[in-house]
C-alpha cells in the first residue's frame, strides 16, 4: 500500500488523523505526542479556527487563523510572535480536535476546556511579543559596547 498525502487522506475519507510535528503550537499540541482530527474544508475559516495549510514550497503548517481579509488568513502558531499571510487556495483542512498526549483523552474544538484554553491566548502572544522585544533590545544594548 503507497503512503497517502494528507490532501489524498481528506478528499476520500473527509477527515483524517494526523499526528503533529514541531513547537510552534505549543502549549496545545506538543511534538510527535499529540494527534489532531482534521476535516477537509468546506467553508471559510472562521477566526481562532486552527487551520492546516501547505505552503508552496511543500512544507504543512498547522497554525491558528487570527483575523480574516479579503485576501485570505492571517494565521500564526500559538507559540510564534509573528503572522502570516495564508490564501484560501492554501487552506487544506481544520481542526475539530485533538488528543494532546498518548493518554487518549479527546478534547473536542467545541468542549469547555478547548473555550478555557482560547481565552488565554491573547495574554499568551502578548507575553511572548514582550520576550522577543526584550531579547532584541537586550541584544541591541550588547553589541553597543
């Protein structure tokens, strides 16, 4: 049996379990030990939706969108202080929810705890935005002596 994409995965079957890959959702998603329920898309995305995409250059990404345009997505990882520009042709699937560990607990996208979990995100990226700028401004003062 030949290995499927996800793209092939989503066009059969509709959904697909995936298992993640890196830190860039962190504290959500953690690397090889969470799985994700992705459905293929069939309506724009809505803002906080988690959205799979696949860059030109082939690399999947599994980001969060953070404000709609007329153009497409403003998307960013839960653990990143920057946004990218995300069209619509780009977009894959969304997540409907995920085991975060091997301890085989789902938590849904529309559960009370994933609605806990949204709230603190905006304090999250501002935490985050303030460690980069104070990473820069340390390493700026650094180099002026």
């Amino acid at each position: 049996m030949t290995p499927q994409t996800i793209e092939q995965v989503l066009a059969q079957q509709g959904r697909g379990f995936f298992q993640t890959s890196g830190a860039s959702m962190e504290p959500m998603l953690h690397h090889h030990k969470s799985t994700v329920v992705l459905e293929a898309v069939r309506r724009p995305l809505r803002r906080m939706e988690v959205a799979l995409y696949r860059r030109p250059d082939g690399l999947y990404v599994l980001h969060r969108v953070v404000g709609v345009t007329k153009d497409g997505y403003r998307i960013r990882g839960d653990n990143c202080t920057w946004d990218e520009m995300v069209p619509q042709e780009w977009i894959l699937g969304v997540m409907t929810g995920y085991y975060p560990n091997e301890s085989g607990q789902f938590i849904s996208c529309d559960s009370r705890d994933y609605r806990a979990y949204l709230r603190t995100l905006r304090l999250r990226y501002l935490k985050l935005r303030a460690r980069y700028l104070a990473g820069r401004v340390r390493r700026f003062l650094t180099r002026r002596r």
